[in-house]
C-alpha cells in the first residue's frame, strides 16, 4: 500500500476537501506522507507536489480503484481472527522481584503451580480447540510464560515432548533456570526461547531485575546467551525504563556483539503501580529507542550482521504490509482474546497476560468450560470491543491504525477505561515517524528479517 512520487513543483499546500488522503508531517527535509486512515493506505510524496498529489493523480487514483479490497483486508484483520496462541502460565511463582513486574506480588511470592497431568491435560484440550479451526498444515503456538514457566520445567518439559508435533512451542524465561540441560533440550526440540536483560552491565540492569533477597541476574543471563550463540530461534527483551533509558544505544552493541539474532526493546507495561514509578516519559523513550536503532543499523552496515529490534520491526511491517504484521498489540481490537488468549495456573482464562492480575478480567475456565464459550464472554468482549473509532483523540489519528493505542489492560488500570488512550501515544506516533523516514530514504529493509515478506503478495506498488 505503498506510492512514492518525484518532486515537482507546485503551488500552495491547503488540503483539498474532496481528497480522503490526510497529510501526515514525517519530519524529512523532502517528503511527507499522504495516509488514507480506515485503510492505512499510505504514500510518500514530495512536498513541492502535496497540494495536486492530493488534487488527483496516480496515488489517488489508485486508491479509490483499490479502497474496497483494503478496507476489506483491514476488516479481516481486525473483526474476524480466530486464535491461534496461548501464553501459557503454568506457575504464579518466580524466583525475581522485578519492579515493573504486572503479575501481583502475593501471586509470584507463594502462588499456585501445574503438575505434569495438568500441564498435559490443558496442552490436550488446547488441541481439540484449535483443530476446530485451524488448518491442518498450520500449528498452533503455546509460549509458556509468567512468572517463571522453567519452575515448572518438568511438566512443561513433558508437555513438549508429548506434543512437539501438534505445537509450536516458545519459553519466556528469566534465564536463571536455563543450564546447559535445558538449552540443550530446548534448542533439539526447537523451541522459541525468549530472555530478558536490561542493561549492558550489572550495574544498569540489576537495577530494575533482581532476586527477592535484592541480588542481581546479569551474570545469569549473559551465560545463557552465551550458551544459546548460534541458535537462530532466541531473542532478548530490554524493557525500557529510567533506569535504562541512557543506556540503550550500549545495549544493542552489548547484543550485537554477542551475536543474539533479535530483541525487543520494549515500553514498561504499567498495568501495576510499582511499574509507573519507573516509566520513562514518552519524548524521552522515544529518543533514546530511535538512537538505538540507527545504532543498530551503523553496526549492520559495519558487520553486514543484522540485529533486528523486533517490536519496531512490527510497525514498519504495519506500514508495508498490514495484514502481514507479527505481533498484534499495535492494531485495534489489538490481539488479547482474538488472535491469542492467556491460561492462568488454576486454568482461568484471560484476554492477555497483562490481565492476569485483574479478576474482572477472568472470562471462565479451561477445565469446566469450553473455550469458545471464554472468548464469547463478557470481560473477553469488553477487550475485544475496544476499537480506536472509540476512543476521543484517536478516532481522528491519521496513524490510528499503525499504532492501535495500545495497551487496554494499562487503559483500564492506569487511564481510567476501556476508552481511554493507551499510555504511550508520542512514543508510538514518534516510531510511526521515523519508520516513515526510513521507508523515504530506502533504508527500511535494513531493519527488517531477511525474508520477512515471504509469501505475502504487492497489492499495490508505485513509483
């Protein structure tokens, strides 16, 4: 849904009110964007021809050839998903204290844990749900998640085994658990291993993750990425809070430099009070990530290694290819309850993680209910239900569906409600801007997975 149109001159810069495309300033000295926002079909054009670019021409017209197949598309997309992942929480307990942490206290201190017949037996019914609906040529994913899923290593472990055919499985561990063993097991089964670090020395991030007892984690961490140096199928998560925020750009080269094929360097989820205490500000986050991805990117060209961020790569993909997106918290309804949902510990089910410590939120159980009944429950639908069409300042957002104002569970806790903007609307209006810059100046790909627009299809290219 792109264009790109060469410079010419022209006349005046006044929108036309017939035009349906709304200018959107993307702070480049040449161009700027033309986005048409219930479809998010887009182009870049030069500022000397805004004016008759939006009058009429090859971008315009091309829209209105093509309107209904997006707008289509995006109905897809947003209203007629079924799930296909679970995050799986086969524990309350962890063995860390984090300060942002979103599950409550008591539930990480002394919560409930599955045994291996429970883990079985969910992982079971899971099955029989998604082979209702799924294609038989496409697995279903199952991240096991927390807290910390590798307390319960033995039953998830057997669970794995059990049905490595029927899943694809991911862990998101603290790394504190992951020996030579278990990445030995993971990486022959070729699970999905998610880690988390937040900054490049102990200093930085013992800061923010630490032991109950006040005990950092680095030196944890750093040898379970160096026992995992060349398997392609990890990432590392650095959450970005005050207490990291200068150290950022040191952070990628700190990933780089260890090889790690993928990271996110993600916002501080601030359902839980003890994670607004260190949540950056919105001008301040968004300077510090842009720098470390141009660092980023002046390391691939030094190396020709790529480090993809993969939270940013998730909006350039929004741009370029909508439907074609990996991670669905930037769209709205963003994922929770239509793309994926949560298992609780005692099998209660929510329409995301971040709602586990939110009872309202609790659409029934695994075991005494079908999950199609869950997903068609009143606290799934109120999740659901939140559209960006909905909520005041974003229902005028010419970005609105690149972005999606995430996230509702910090909307409901933090804003005051489902209608509520989610927390951190410069940040993504600031990464939808820089995305658009690079795309401007061809450096897009750059940033992006090898491959990544495997099996996708151009419905649109000029220019």
């Amino acid at each position: 849904m792109t264009g790109l149109v060469p410079p010419q001159p022209s006349e005046g810069f006044e929108r036309s009110p017939l035009s349906p495309l709304q200018p959107f300033d993307i702070d480049h000295p040449t161009h700027i964007a033309l986005i048409e926002p219930d479809t998010a079909f887009w182009g870049l054009v030069h500022k000397d021809r805004l004016v008759e670019t939006m009058a009429g021409g090859e971008l315009l017209d091309t829209y209105r050839a093509k309107a209904q197949v997006f707008a289509a598309e995006m109905d897809m997309l947003r209203f007629h998903l079924k799930p296909s992942a679970v995050y799986f929480n086969p524990t309350e307990r962890c063995n860390l204290n984090c300060s942002y942490c979103y599950i409550p206290e008591q539930m990480r201190r002394g919560g409930d844990q599955m045994d291996k017949a429970t883990v079985l037996d969910a992982l079971e019914r899971l099955h029989g749900y998604f082979r209702s609906h799924m294609p038989e040529d496409r697995l279903p994913q199952v991240i096991f998640h927390g807290a910390e899923p590798l307390l319960a290593r033995q039953a998830i472990f057997a669970g794995i085994e059990a049905y490595g055919d029927r899943f694809r499985f991911g862990v998101q561990t603290n790394a504190t658990l992951l020996d030579e063993d278990a990445v030995s097991f993971l990486t022959s089964h070729g699970v999905g291993i998610g880690l988390s670090l937040d900054g490049p020395t102990p200093e930085v991030s013992d800061r923010t993750r630490r032991r109950w007892n006040g005990d950092g984690v680095f030196d944890h961490v750093v040898r379970a990425i160096d026992r995992l140096d060349g398997y392609p199928g990890y990432n590392v998560i650095c959450t970005m809070t005050t207490q990291n925020l200068p150290y950022l750009t040191d952070m990628v080269e700190f990933f780089h430099a260890r090889r790690v094929p993928a990271c996110m360097l993600n916002v501080t989820r601030c359902t839980l009070p003890g994670a607004r205490m260190v949540n950056g500000d919105d001008d301040d986050v968004a300077t510090a990530f842009i720098a470390a991805l141009e660092r980023t990117h002046q390391l691939y060209l030094e190396t020709g290694r790529k480090l993809v961020v993969a939270n940013f790569a998730n909006i350039l993909i929004a741009i370029l290819a909508p439907t074609a997106r990996r991670l669905m918290c930037d769209i709205s309804p963003c994922g929770g309850g239509r793309s994926f949902f949560a298992l609780a510990t005692n099998g209660d089910l929510f329409p995301c993680s971040e709602f586990i410590g939110v009872p309202e939120f609790n659409g029934g159980n695994l075991f005494t209910q079908p999950i199609e009944e869950v997903l068609d429950s009143a606290p799934f639908r109120l999740v659901t239900g939140r559209k960006v069409e909905d909520i005041e300042g974003c229902d005028t957002c010419v970005i609105r569906h690149f972005c999606g104002s995430p996230c509702p569970a910090e909307a409901h806790e933090m804003n005051g409600g489902m209608k509520q903007k989610g927390a951190f609307c410069r940040f993504y209006e600031e990464q939808v801007r820089y995305a658009l810059r690079l795309i401007a100046d061809g450096r897009h790909e750059d940033f992006l997975w090898d491959g990544w627009d495997a099996g996708t299809e151009v419905a649109c290219a000029i220019g």
